[in-house]
C-alpha cells in the first residue's frame, strides 16, 4: 500500500520558513519523480517542484531561489524548505509521486496547510 505523509505546515509571519517532509512508502524511491503542488483557496493546483532520485530539480517560477526541493533516498523522504514566505504562499500544500519508470502510477499526499500571516 503506498502512503505520502506530509508534514511541516502550519502558521507563520510573513518573510518566514518552514520545512515541509513527504515520508513515502510502499514505494521504489527510485522509479518516481516526488513533487510539491499547492491549491490556494479558489484556485487551481499548482506545481511548486519536482524532484528525481538522481537530486535533480526543478522549480516554478514562483519558488526560484525561496524552495529548494530536496529528498534523502534513505529515508524515502522529500523536503521542501521554504523561505521568505508571503502571503500569497499560503495554500495547502501536496506531494505528489509519479511513476518514471515502468507503468504509469501517480499517487498524491492528504495535504498539509500552510498559512502565511502578513
């Protein structure tokens, strides 16, 4: 059975950090791309960054050089640190795997809130 368990979110002043974690199971680390996606009240899922088991990321625009994305194989776990947050970050925020290799499967977290106070 494969789990995504985020956790890290929570309340915080605006031009803060929090570091949000994905503890994946039940599947090869290796064979997915782990990505962070946030909705916004009213709005569309996002992506925020993706992730391969070789370190390579990738970042929307809007998470250039305040999320960096980064995962620990051992521990089958992603992070997103986030920085200088604003209140246009708040969002419930997603990890998502999706399959590389092989057949396709694409698996997503419950969520974990983050709100931003400005």
């Amino acid at each position: 059975q494969v789990q995504l368990v985020e956790s890290g979110g929570g309340l915080v002043q605006s031009g803060g950090s929090l570091r949000l974690s994905c503890a994946a199971s039940g599947i090869i680390f290796l064979f997915y791309a782990m990505g962070w996606y946030r909705q916004a009240p009213g709005k569309q899922r996002e992506s925020v960054a993706v992730i391969t088991w070789c370190g390579v990321g990738t970042h929307a625009d809007s998470a250039k050089g305040r999320f960096p994305i980064s995962s620990d194989n051992g521990r089958n776990t992603v992070y997103l640190q986030m920085n200088s947050l604003k209140a246009e970050d708040t969002a419930v925020y997603y990890c998502d795997a999706v399959r590389i290799a092989g057949s396709s499967s694409d698996y997503w977290g419950q969520g974990t809130q983050v709100t931003v106070s400005s």
